[in-house]
C-alpha cells in the first residue's frame, strides 16, 4: 500500500512551531509565577518559588522597625496623669511589687517629665520627643497593651523575633518566606538592616530556625556598600562565571545525594544561585544615588545624627518597591534605648535619631501609594517600668508596653487596650507577641494556624500554640 503523504505548507510549519515555541514560554512565565509546576521541580524543587496565600492579603511587604532596648511607652504614647500624683512614693499595693530584671520592683514612683499632646483627627496622645511621626497617627493602630514573657535583653529580643524566649525558633521574616516564597528571585525575601553595634543574640534573631536553612534572614552591612563584592573580576566573564557556578552545583548536588536532610547544603547552593542573580539587581537596588536631594533629605540623610537610620529607612522603601517581603530594621541595635540612667539624655538622642527617618518612610510610603500594601511596624522587646531605677532611669517593663502599625490594611487612628493606670500592666485588650505576629501574617494573607512545618514529629507553626489575630486593627 503506497504511504499516504500529507501536504504541509511552510506557512503551516511556521504557525504550528511558532505556536509551540509560545505555549513553552507561556509555561515557563507561569511557572516562574508559581502557577505552574516548575519542569525542574520534580528533581530540585525551588525553596523560593512564590506560592499562594491562604485569602486575600491586605499587605504584600512588612517593614519592622526594631527599637532595640526597650522604648519607654509612658514617656512616648501612653501618658500617665496618675504618675505626677504618685511622683517619688512607693507603689501602692494595690498595684503589687513585680519582680524586675534589675530588682527596682520597691522603688519609688518617677513620673514622665514629657509635654503630651493630641494629634490628627484622631486625638491620639504622643509625646514631644516624637513630633514628625505624631502627623502620622491618623494613619496608625496604637496597640498599648503588649505583653511579652522575658526579663532580659537576649531572651526579650528572640521573642519579639520568634515568638519565644528561647533560641533555635524561626525568625517571623523566615515563617513569611517560607509560607509565601520570595516575590522577586533576584533578591533575598527576608532583609535585616542594623544602625549601630551587634543586635544582642547576634543573627539567631533572623535565623531560619528548624526550617530550611535557605529562609534564614540576610543581613546588609550599616557602613559603605551595603552589599560586598557583588561585581566579579573584570577578568572573569558573564560565561565562565555560570560555568564555574554550575560546575560548583553539579559537585554539590553530588555531594549531597544521600543527604536529602542537610538543608545548609541546599541553602549554600541556593544562596550561591541568589548571589549570581543579586549581581545584576543587588546594586541597583541599593543605589541611592538616583534618589532626588529631596527625598534623602525627607529621611534625615542630611543630618549626622538621622543620616545613619534614615539612609535605612530609605533602602528599605527601595527594597520593598523591589518585591523584599520582610524587611527589619534596627534602630540603636545594640540595645541602646536600654536607658536604666539618665532616661532623659538616651531617649533624646534616640528619638532623635529615628522620629525623622520614620515619618520620612511614612510620608514617602503614602505618597507613592505604597503605605496600602506595605505594613509598617513600630515597637521594641519590652517598654519601661513607672518606677525609677538609679533615680532618673526606669527598668524594663515586659508585662504593658506599646507598639503601633500603619498601613497594609490596617485602620488608622485608633487605640487599642489600655495599661493600668501608672502603666505597669496592660489591663484590656492585651496583646502578646504571638498574637502581633499572628496579626502581621494575617495581613500578609496567611493564617498563623495553617502555616505549619514538621519537625521532630511535631506539627510547627510561627505562634507556636498560641496567639490570635487582633481583627479589630484592620480597616475592614
């Protein structure tokens, strides 16, 4: 039987190829959009693809704003009349005598020696060490009745980063990276940046935990280059640096076959990958030569004692307009608001260093469109105590502090919970860290229930077994 031909034209050969030639970049778009099933998948799945929330977020990116060493709640956003009646007498009893880090639980009362006032529509109370950002507030939940569970720094600091007081916990910028995957490949997901000496407990406050290692926080210099060596060798070419890359992989993954649970090795090579990818993306994320004198001068970089905080501030906006989902920023890292003396002389300086650069981001955010989509958090690992310490210092106060954030979805201008009435302990609405983080991946889209890892046969999840979303601070 005489084989049947069929005619082809080249005109059909051209449309078939040019069809399957498009359906093959159309899945490779998807799949690098997490919509697909990724070809390599099956072999080496990408720890970072971009997955799905749980419903719709009312933010895509989290800039923290860590106010290291206990920011005092009753000398900034929680006016205490009472204290001025009770200045330099013993806590009543009525109140009880807590056991405090330094053991100043008997000492007498020191009232506030700030000017308070109202502000915006809202009537918010803010003190005068905070003038730029108290034009904010209408934009701000205040949550003034965080409670957390250490005493100390190092314990204080991991917890308001894991949700415990323990080492060895994920960070909360490791759980988002983990529960969402990073929404731009060619930069990390999870971005810490410090303004001064070493956070105490050093990088297990943005470790990745019992997690992959590969979601662990990256770190970003606080003088010069904020990233180092980004640029290979001018000898050393865009081929042969991929070459030596994959050469790198291939021993790598070699090396790794019969260690399907070594996730530092995976990390090692996914952080090389990100590394190659960053040499294209990293420096121009990072330029701030491009940004108007206006701008930098919005942020405080014209002034030595804000240029340091605000040039973060200014990197963070930058990185978040760039697709970084978690962005933490330190400000007096080392624990310098630690202020057990002279409260008056530390906290000047320190509100002085961050109330610019912070309503710079503020206003910079607003104006741009971001604050909506961007969820801006403010607080530190506890407040202060109303009694004194040494006579013009006060000790940390872990059981009734204050935090606030602004937009992502959140309502402005309101308050939530309430402190005592010389601000030892919250009283109503209480918020602990587990239910700060909870609300914060509730903006983000995810439910802190639902996002959970297996480790050591244990069902993990950020909050570990508690903390509940405060539904009240979102605008619907």
């Amino acid at each position: 039987m005489p084989h049947k031909r069929f005619a082809h034209s080249r005109r059909d050969f051209l449309c078939n190829a040019g069809s399957g030639l498009g359906s093959l970049a159309l899945a490779s778009m998807l799949a690098g959009d997490g919509l697909l099933p990724n070809a390599n998948a099956a072999t080496v799945p990408d720890p970072l693809q971009p997955k799905p929330p749980h419903f719709k977020p009312t933010a895509k990116s989290v800039i923290w704003l860590f106010m290291e060493g206990g920011p005092s709640h009753l000398d900034l956003f929680d006016p205490k009349p009472a204290l001025e009646k009770l200045a330099g007498k013993p806590m009543p009893e009525s109140f009880g005598h807590p056991i405090t880090a330094m053991g100043t639980g008997s000492n007498t009362l020191m009232p506030s020696k700030r000017i308070f006032k109202q502000h915006g529509q809202s009537g918010i109370w803010v003190s005068d060490w905070y003038p730029e950002i108290a034009s904010h507030v209408d934009d701000m939940t205040v949550f003034r009745a965080c409670w957390a569970d250490g005493l100390n720094h190092v314990g204080s600091v991991c917890q308001m980063n894991t949700c415990s007081i323990l080492a060895g916990r994920p960070a909360l910028g490791a759980w988002i990276t983990y529960g969402l995957g990073s929404a731009n490949q060619n930069l990390p997901s999870f971005v810490v940046l410090t303004d001064a000496g070493e956070v105490l407990g050093g990088p297990k406050n943005w470790s990745s935990g019992f997690l992959p290692a590969t979601y662990e926080g990256t770190q970003l210099r606080n003088q010069g280059d904020p990233i180092l060596d980004l640029a290979p060798p001018e000898t050393i070419g865009k081929q042969q640096q991929r070459g030596r890359l994959d050469l790198l992989k291939t021993l790598n993954r070699h090396f790794g076959e019969n260690k399907s649970d070594d996730t530092e090795l995976e990390a090692r090579i996914n952080a090389y990958e990100l590394a190659y990818r960053m040499q294209a993306a990293g420096p121009e994320a990072v330029d701030l030569t491009k940004e108007s004198d206006a701008t930098k001068k919005l942020y405080g970089m014209d002034d030595e004692i804000t240029a340091k905080f605000g040039t973060n501030c200014l990197l963070a906006r930058r990185l978040v307009e760039r697709g970084v989902r978690f962005i933490e920023l330190y400000n007096g890292s080392g624990s310098a608001w630690d202020a057990h003396n002279d409260i008056e002389g530390n906290h000047s300086k320190m509100c002085r260093s961050s109330d610019k650069p912070i309503a710079g981001l503020l206003a910079d955010l607003k104006g741009r469109g971001m604050l909506n989509d961007t969820l801006v958090v403010w607080g530190g690992e506890f407040g202060r105590t109303p009694f004194n310490e040494k006579g013009d210092g006060r000790d940390h106060n872990p059981w009734g502090f204050t935090m606030w954030a602004a937009g992502g979805g959140i309502r402005g201008g309101q308050v939530i919970g309430t402190t005592d009435e010389i601000g030892l302990r919250g009283i109503d609405k209480r918020a602990h860290v587990t239910d700060i983080h909870a609300t914060v991946l509730h903006a983000l889209g995810l439910n802190h229930v639902d996002v959970t890892f297996l480790h050591n046969g244990r069902s993990e999840r950020p909050t570990i077994v508690t903390g509940e979303v405060i539904k009240e601070s979102f605008a619907s």
